[in-house]
C-alpha cells in the first residue's frame, strides 16, 4: 500500500513539474485551435467562428491530463481599416492542478498582396489551483511546505503575435504568457508561468486531380528550456461542397498522430488518436476531438478577398 500511495505521488509530482515547464497545452490539432496561441488570429477570414476542443491524454493514468477549449472570433470594419476581436476560454486538469484562462483578443488587418496580414494581442488573466485532498498519503507527509488544503492563485497574462494567410500558405509567430506571471498560491507557493513561442506555417499543394489536394504543416512551440515540434501531412477530398481529410502528425521522439476529420456546409469536425513513443508514455494514447462552426459576415453586401478559411486552407 506505501509503494502504491508513493506511486501515485510520483505520478502527480510529473504531471506538476511538466505544468511548470510549459504551461499551454498541447493539443495534436493545432490548426483548429490557432486562436488559442496566437491572437493575431482574431477576425483573421470574413467568418464569425465558434471553435471547440477537447484533450484526454495518458489514456490509462490516473490524474492524466485533461484539456478544454472554446474561441470566438469575429471580424469588424471602423474607420475604413479592418479589425478582429476574439475571446477565449480554456481549462485543463493535469495531476493535482487545474490550470484555467480566460483571454480577450484583438487584431489589426492589412492587406499584403493576395494574402492578409494580422497583428494582434492578448490580455486576460490565469487561475491555477492545487488540490492534495485528490490523494492520500498517510502520516507519510509532514512537510510544511506541502499544502495539505487546497490552494489557488490568480494573475494577469498577456501574449501577441502575428499571422500571414495566403490563398495557398500561411504563417504566424506568437508569444503567450509574455510578461511571465507568477501566481502566489496560498502563503508559501507561487508558480511561475514562463513565456513560450510558437512558429507555426502551412502550404496547399494542388495535384492533378482538381478534387484532391495534400496539405504539409507544422508547430513548433519553445518556452527556451524545452521545445516541441509538430510536423502533419493531410490528404484532402474536396466533393459536392463537402471536405474530407486523413493524415499523420509526427512529433520527434514524443508521439504518432492519426488525423481524420470532415467539413460540412458551416460545420467542421475533427479527431486525433495519438501514440506516445517516449518511455513515459509507451503503451497510452490520447484522444483530440475539435469542432468548428463559422458563418460568413459581408459588411459591404459584396464579396470580397475570397479565400479558403485556414481551418481547412
């Protein structure tokens, strides 16, 4: 029973120590959450969009994590210059911490050639909270500086970025967290949330058969300490105004992706199965579900710069 209750100890002090080096989360379909890392998305296509995602990762581990995501985001003319505006809500249990933050977003637009250029920021505020009641250890624990209550913190976040859509590419760079908030928990804990980049690009390759086309993309995600990147092929079939995809994401000595996902009149969904290839995580999986509803919004009662929203490309 000791080794089991040290066990499950261990398995939560992991789960802390991997919140503490990258706060954000990770989720395989990045290109249906680009709002939630870059706020330069905000209002990026003429849609009003609604998006959703959910993370279970660890399958099999007890207090593994659990990720949820909603973002809207809309575009807006003023003074003859385009903007966007967007708000974001996300949660996510990992170990004995619940991680929550909310996010209001704004983004100026410019037309560059074919393609749009965003600049935008962030400001909003996090909430982390330590609940040790979730495990019992016994008389084993007698630390002081181990909260045997739960405890919560509260601090301000603020992130910017830039995103670049072409009707056959795009690009954006952002950084989240940028002013490194650290949240005071309680009387003796604080967490520290560093600042972490992401580069992130995309490119429509067209084949001879007008119906299909193959889609190469990728993430990469730094906090300077460590660093992550996603690479995705996606093999779309465009028929009757509905879209249908399948691929492969690889991230380099972490995991192996299968993507499948369809586009339905204003409806996209999505669902990844990733398998872990590092040792932690050998013989698990994760489940990554998204979804996506837009409607178009016409200021001018014309239609203008017509191009495919990047959710899809």
């Amino acid at each position: 029973m000791i080794i089991k209750k040290f066990l499950l100890f261990y398995f939560a002090l992991l789960c802390s120590l991997a919140a503490s080096a990258q706060f954000d989360a990770q989720f395989s379909q990045y290109w249906a959450v680009t709002g939630y890392y870059n706020p330069a998305y905000a209002g990026q296509t003429d849609k009003l969009a609604i998006s959703g995602a959910y993370s279970q990762q660890l399958m099999g581990f007890t207090n593994a994590p659990k990720s949820m995501y909603l973002g809207v985001d809309m575009p807006f003319n003023f003074l003859g210059r385009k903007h966007g505006v967007g708000v974001i809500l996300f949660s996510e249990g990992i170990g004995l911490f619940r991680n929550q933050m909310f996010g209001l977003q704004y983004s100026y637009k410019k037309q560059i050639g074919k393609g749009q250029l965003g600049i935008g920021m962030e400001a909003g505020a996090l909430n982390i909270s330590f609940d040790p009641t979730k495990i019992y250890l016994g008389d084993q624990t007698n630390d002081d500086a181990f909260p045997t209550a739960s405890i919560s913190g509260m601090g301000m976040d603020a992130g910017a970025g830039a995103f670049y859509t072409h009707p056959d590419y795009y690009a954006g760079v952002s950084v989240t967290h940028i002013t490194g908030p650290t949240i005071l928990m309680g009387e003796n804990n604080e967490f520290k949330v560093d600042p972490t980049i992401y580069l992130t690009g995309g490119y429509n390759i067209k084949t001879r058969n007008p119906l299909i086309r193959v889609q190469p993309s990728f993430l990469l995600k730094s906090d300077l300490v460590s660093t992550k990147v996603d690479l995705t092929g996606r093999l779309f079939y465009d028929y009757n105004e509905k879209t249908f995809y399948g691929g492969l994401s690889y991230s380099p000595g972490t995991s192996v992706a299968f993507l499948v996902g369809a586009k339905i009149k204003n409806i996209t969904v999505g669902y990844a199965y990733d398998m872990f290839t590092s040792q932690i995580g050998a013989g698990s999986g994760s489940h990554d579900l998204f979804f996506n509803y837009s409607t178009d919004m016409n200021f001018s009662g014309r239609s203008k710069n017509k191009h495919k929203s990047i959710r899809i490309l």
